[in-house]
C-alpha cells in the first residue's frame, strides 16, 4: 500500500477547468490526472538510441544548377 500525502498546489484558473473537464470526460479524479502527468515529467528522459545510416546512392552528378533559374525551367518545362 503505498503512502499518498495531501499538497496544496496554485494551479492556475485555466488550467485547472481544463483539468476538471478532463477528468470528467474520462472518469478519472483530478488527482489521478496530475499524478499521472507529474510522473510523465519526472521520468528519467530516454536514452536516444543510434540511428542506422540512411541508405545512400550515385545519382549520376549534377544535371542542372537549382541556383540558375533559366537552367531549371529549360530542364523541367524541356526550352
């Protein structure tokens, strides 16, 4: 059984009709929903895990400079 101790707590107006129309939509008390969210908060952040590299490829070098305008329509509109 565990030990549950009683706080105050300042929670702002907004939040706390938010809080309440939460709780009421789920059928959960309040506190269950602020212990629950201050778990989620106090939760030692995960480690980020190593990527494998993204695949790469040979395209066949530059077909068009995308800084050069004319260059880009004549390629993709075929002047």
């Amino acid at each position: 059984m565990g030990f549950h101790m009683k706080t105050t707590l300042v929670i702002d107006d907004r939040v706390m009709a938010h809080l309440k129309r939460e709780a009421a939509r789920t059928g959960r008390t309040m506190s269950d929903l602020v212990e629950d969210a201050l778990r989620r908060l106090l939760e030692p952040t995960r480690e980020v895990r190593d990527l494998h590299p993204l695949p790469s490829f040979k395209s066949g070098g530059v077909l068009v400079d995308i800084a050069d305008r004319e260059a880009l329509y004549r390629a993709v509109e075929g002047r």
